[in-house]
C-alpha cells in the first residue's frame, strides 16, 4: 500500500475512535475521555486506565497498548488486522475498552 493511501485509512480509523467515544459519551455512563495528539489517540477511564492508540508511518501499522498488552494491526482485505491473532481492531478496541471501562464498550470502523 502507498504511504498516502496508508495515512488516508489509518487516519480514517482514528476519526471512527473520536466519533465511538462521543457515543459512548453520549449514551452511556461510561465517561471515557479521549485526546488526540497527532497520530496519537489516549482514552482515559474514571479508574485511571487507559488505552494509546497511535499510528506507524514506517510499518504502516496501527498500535494498541491496553493493560492486557500491545497490539499491532495492519490493514489487510479491508480491516485492520492483528499480525499475530488476526484478530480485528474495532472488536479488540471494543473488548478491551469495555475490560477497562466496567461496561459494554462499542468501537466500530464506520
């Protein structure tokens, strides 16, 4: 994939994270903050945890650190994916944002 095509994807997923946490924001209790830094997205929870999301550029990989672990996703036949699991990025967000935030957490690409 070409770097422009990578950063049009990578950035789009990040939008789709801004977007989930004002639902989340706006239809549960869950009070999730996110700030975004550049290529970098922090989701904090009341109980102090949190999740980075940031991009790669020179791997053109999207990386998740959660307490579980650290993650990397490559964009591959339309979603990003784990490159151990294979695992998708929105359901392993959503799983470890809802492990995190004590409730049902929903992250998905649109």
């Amino acid at each position: 994939m070409t770097d422009p095509k990578y950063m049009d994807r990578a950035e789009a997923a990040l939008a789709a994270i801004e977007r989930a946490c004002d639902e989340i924001n706006d239809t549960t209790d869950a009070d999730v903050d996110n700030q975004r830094v550049g290529g970098m997205i922090t989701i904090s929870f009341p109980n102090g945890s949190q999740l980075i999301v940031n991009l790669q550029p020179p791997l053109q990989e999207i990386w998740l650190a959660a307490r579980s672990g650290g993650y990397h996703y490559r964009y591959n036949e339309g979603a990003w994916v784990d490159t151990k699991t294979g695992e998708e990025f929105f359901s392993n967000l959503s799983r470890e944002a809802s492990a995190q935030g004590g409730q049902p957490l929903q992250f998905r690409a649109a």
